[in-house]
C-alpha cells in the first residue's frame, strides 16, 4: 500500500461536488473562527516580533499580512498569518488527532490570494488537507507522546497539500509536495506556554507552502515518504504506528472536519471544560469570597501541556489551570485581556492562584482524551461542589453552526476592523462556495 501516493491522488482528483452540504456549511464555520483569529493575533504577545522579521526580510507584495498593515511573499504572509492565529489560542482542533484548521487557514488564504482563487478551491483544499493532517494525526498518535506536537507536523504536510490542491497540481507533483513537507515537519509538545510554541503553526503554514510551490516547479522527494521502514511515520512513532490502513479505508467516512471543536475561550483545548464549568457555578450564586479552595484531579497527560501553575507572561498564562480558574470567577468574560500582564500580576488574581490546586491521577493513564476531570470546590461554609465536565460548548458531536459563531468572531476583529468592512467579511463568508475570489476577502480584513 503506498500510503503517500494515494493521499496524492485523492487531494488532486476530489471535486467539491463529492462534499456534504454539513461539510461545506461548517467549513465555512471555521474559516470564519480562524480568520478572525488571524486579525486579532498580532495584538498578541511575541506576534510584534515576528510582523518585524516578515517586514525585514521584504520581497514581493504577494499576500496580506493580517493586522499589520502590508503585504509580503506568500509564505512570509503564512508564517506570520499563521503564527497570529495560534497566539490567540483561540485554535479549534480534533482529537485524538490533536490537529487543528487554524494551521491550514493561514497557508490557504494567503495562497488563494495571491492565485485570486474561488470559494469552492478554498472550501475544498481545506476539507482535503484536513484530512489527510488528521488522517495522520491518528495514526500517529505515539509521536505525541514522545514529544512531538503533530498539530504543527502533520500540519507542515496539511499546508503542502492545501497549496497543491488550489494549484491543481496533479498526483505525482502532489506526492512531492508531501515529501518535501515531511523534511521540514517538526513541533515540540514541551514548547507550550512560550513563543516558539505559537510559531510553530507559522512554520507549518511557511513550510508547507514552500513544499507545494517547489513541487510546482519539479522538486522531487520519495514517493512513499510517509509508510517507508525508515519514513515519517515510523520515525516520529519510534516504530509505533497505529493501523496506518485506515487512513485510506476510513477516508472521507465520515470527513475529519466534522470532529472539529471550536473554542470558546483564548487558552489551551484543555482548559475548556474546567472554565465553562467555573462560569456555570458562578451563575449558580458561588462567588469569589465564597470558595476555600478548588481542587482538580487530572489525568498523568494533562500536566504535559497546561504546565504553568503560577504563569510569568501571557502566554504562560493561557496554560495555567490556576489563572484559567482565576479568570472564570473574577472577570465578566473569558477574554485575551484576562491572561494579559497586569491580570497576572493582580493581586485578587494572585490570591485566588492560590486557592487552585492540581493533583495528577497518575492511575487514570496518560492519553489527551477518553478521560474526565474531577473538579471539587470546596466552599467556606462547609459546603462542597463537585463537577466531573465530560466536554464543553462547541466541542463534537455539537457543533456551532456559522451564526453561533459570529459572536467570536466579531470578538476578535471589532476595533480593528472597520464596522462596514467586518460586515462584508461575514457576508462573503457565509456564501464563501459563491466567491469568486477569496482575495475580495482577505483584502476586506486587511488594516
């Protein structure tokens, strides 16, 4: 079975037509969620440091550069896009998978600017690359606990077969596209809570668009690059790969995206349920004086990414279980403001840190999924609350639909986006199938 191959073919000969009327709706969805996401992120920490490197390095006006005010080289403009996009942590992603559509928006978008490409090519390279990103992903799932982060890895190969699908290109130069992607996949688990770890989507969308484009142009690499003895898979698996055979026998059965959650709050996937369920013992009456202490037992996987128990910076901060807690029960709403400096250093929000204790349930095993937190609030009468979260809004089987997205959307791009020209983004989006060039699109978000 060549797995490379045939992953090729079948993101260079699928027609939109193929897709459901719910695939295309909720890609839609999410093209929605990540770019608004895109807009928002240079506001973020370290996203000024990466706009100033994409303006060094100059070159031709190919793409939007979100927020920033510039156009740069296609895969300058992903990198930066893309980099924006996860410093939000708004990112929505699949599990087990553990992949995510905010890595592949950033590399398309900008690409289908530059080629002035339509609706149906965007919506279709996106619901492929997904695919075949997640298809991986779980195949794969030993790689992330050795360490790797996969969201940026099968990401790299995501991005290249996106920019190969808008550039029709055919099955064998598709192919080389995945093999050039996979010497440059990469991403480290341990790299949450720090820079690097929000530009790691950024150098998934650059080095995906640089495998497609030298594709395009007769760069060759080998065709069973992913399923060889010595290729991808078993490199990143130690040998470990899990039934690679369902990546083509459960391709499209149904399509990936549909296990997409979208997140409702800018910190780690992990954090959703503890937070929306803080918020909902709030509205109950519980309030700040009124809790002792809180106690969350996690599984052995959990302290692995959300590892800052008293955060330093933001970015710690939007992995810290203590300052997520902190944020649900003293702020009106769970927004980019509450994981800011001046939130950290607060204080109220101190105090309360202190209140949050995390305790590893080594015997609950160590996997991203399949497993329930148990939050107990202890409260100063006596009283104790106990909540055992199984998911949280917006996470599959209930998905957001395009109008219950609007909100965060909106959230993302008010004051930075003209009111008129965030109205005309939504319009285009909700009928992106009918655009007939997504540039329309980007240049209306562009500032």
């Amino acid at each position: 079975m060549n797995i490379t191959r045939e992953i090729a073919a079948r993101v260079a000969t699928t027609r939109f037509e193929d897709f459901s009327d719910h695939d295309v709706a909720y890609s839609k969805t999410l093209a929605m969620s990540a770019l608004g996401a895109m807009v928002a992120g240079p506001h973020c920490a370290g996203s000024d440091i990466v706009t100033r490197y994409v303006n060094r390095a100059g070159g031709a006006a190919e793409a939007s550069v979100l927020g920033a005010s510039m156009m740069a080289p296609v895969e300058m403009a992903a990198l930066a896009n893309g980099t924006y996009a996860h410093a939000t942590e708004y990112e929505d992603d699949s599990f087990p998978e553990a992949v995510s559509s905010y890595t592949l928006f950033p590399a398309i978008l900008a690409l289908g600017e530059k080629l002035g490409s339509d609706g149906k090519d965007v919506i279709t390279a996106f619901i492929l690359s997904y695919e075949a990103q997640a298809r991986i992903g779980l195949a794969c799932r030993e790689a992330r606990r050795l360490g790797y982060m996969v969201l940026s890895l099968a990401g790299s190969i995501g991005c290249a077969l996106g920019a190969a699908r808008l550039m029709h290109l055919d099955t064998e130069k598709t192919a080389n596209a995945i093999a050039i992607a996979a010497s440059q996949a990469s991403g480290l688990g341990y790299q949450t809570g720090t820079m690097s770890h929000i530009a790691e989507m950024g150098f998934a969308a650059r080095n995906g668009l640089t495998a497609a484009l030298l594709a395009s142009d007769g760069f060759t690499g080998q065709k069973d690059i992913l399923e060889a003895p010595r290729g991808l898979f078993n490199i990143i698996t130690a040998g470990k790969v899990e039934n690679p055979e369902a990546i083509l026998a459960d391709w499209g059965k149904p399509f990936r995206i549909n296990e997409i959650g979208i997140k409702s709050y800018p910190c780690c996937y992990h954090l959703q349920r503890m937070i929306e369920t803080t918020l909902a013992i709030r509205e109950e009456g519980v309030s700040v004086e009124d809790i002792d202490n809180i106690t969350v037992e996690v599984n052995a996987f959990f302290p692995t990414v959300v590892q800052h128990e008293e955060p330093n910076d933001e970015i710690q901060a939007q992995f810290s279980l203590p300052h997520a807690m902190a944020i649900a029960m003293l702020e009106p709403r769970v927004l980019p403001a509450g994981f800011s400096k001046a939130k950290i250093n607060d204080p109220a929000f101190a105090a309360f840190r202190k209140k949050v204790t995390t305790v590893v349930r080594e015997d609950w095993g160590w996997t991203p999924t399949g497993w329930t937190p148990n939050i107990t609030y202890n409260l100063t009468d006596g009283r104790t609350i106990t909540r055992r979260p199984e998911t949280a809004k917006g996470q599959p089987p209930a998905l957001l639909g395009f109008d219950e997205c609007v909100p965060k959307y909106r959230g993302c791009v008010e004051g930075i986006v003209a009111e008129a020209d965030i109205a005309r983004s939504i319009e285009i989006m909700a009928e992106l199938e009918t655009c007939e060039d997504v540039g329309d699109l980007m240049r209306a978000v562009a500032t």
